[in-house]
C-alpha cells in the first residue's frame, strides 16, 4: 500500500512538473479553415508563442459529438471536453495541435456512418492541406477519443500512410 502511495505520488509531482514547464510560455491559438462550396471545416490551431519550426503536428478528434462549432481562437463548444482540454499538455516548441471541428454541415448531428464515408475523407484531406500551407509538410499524429477514434481511424486512411500515426483513446468501432 505504501509503494502504491509513493508511485501514486511520484506519478502526480511529474505530471505537474510537465504541466509547469508550459505553464511560463505563452500559448497561441488561430482558426485554421478548409472551405468548400457548400460547407467548410475549421480546426483549432494551438501552439507556444515563441516556437522551433515546426516538426509535427498533433491532430485532435474528440469524441461524441464532436461539434465545437468553432467561430473564433475563443469561441468554440466542447471546452470540457478531455481531450480538447488537453490541448496544451501536447505543446512543445516544435509541435503544432489542431483541435478538428465537425463540418459546418454536419453540426446538426456528425454521426460515425459519415465519419467513415467518403464525404470526411474529402474534407479532411481539404484541412491537411490547408494545414501544409500554413506550415509545410508535417508529419501528423491524429489522436482520437472515443467516437473521435473513428474520426481518426478513417482520417488516417484518408491521408494515406507516410507520414501519419494515429493513437486511439477509449476507442469506439462498429462491427
């Protein structure tokens, strides 16, 4: 019991030291947007103030429902959500964290049988490369929670397979 207690407790001091270390810096948020005809899809885009060049970015799919409707760096919906509140404790200097939004057009309800389906691929290959031009070619690490991983998973194959991991959290698949 008193080892438990020690880990438990080594455990939390690292975990605040790692969240101290960014807590000085200043952080940067942005929107960053792919537009198409009828709909667009936007991503919250987070990093520290004064960075390195970029070698990765961190690609968050959150889970059910996944809508922030983002209007602006700080108007968005799912602020309690964990994984979009994580956002920060991905941060290093050369690391870039894009927060995905739903579509625009799938606000309403954005639901896994269109996560899966060739409409999202379309607009998540519209926001990577919206994503390239404002920072180059990176490679991407997309993390997805919950119904996020299927957001993730199918994203991942959008994107093919240089340059892209994927790390599922309480992950979610129909069968």
């Amino acid at each position: 019991m008193i080892r438990q207690a020690a880990l438990l407790i080594s455990c939390l001091s690292l975990c605040l030291l790692a969240g101290a270390a960014t807590a000085d810096e200043a952080v940067r948020e942005s929107v960053l947007t792919a537009k198409f005809p009828d709909r667009s899809m936007s991503a919250l885009v987070t990093h520290l103030a004064q960075h390195d060049p970029f070698k990765r970015a961190i690609v968050l799919m959150p889970g059910s429902p996944g809508i922030m409707k983002i209007q602006s760096a700080g108007s968005f919906g799912l602020k309690g959500n964990f994984l979009i509140r994580s956002r920060h404790f991905w941060l290093d200097r050369e690391t870039v964290v894009l927060s995905v939004d739903a579509p625009s057009d799938e606000w309403a309800g954005f639901t896994g049988r269109f996560r899966a389906g060739p409409r999202y691929a379309e607009d998540i290959r519209g926001l990577a490369q919206e994503l390239e031009k404002a920072f180059g070619k990176l490679p991407l690490v997309l993390v997805g929670t919950s119904e996020g991983s299927v957001s993730a998973y199918y994203a991942a194959r959008a994107l093919g397979p240089d340059n892209v991991k994927v790390i599922f959290s309480s992950s979610l698949f129909d069968t």
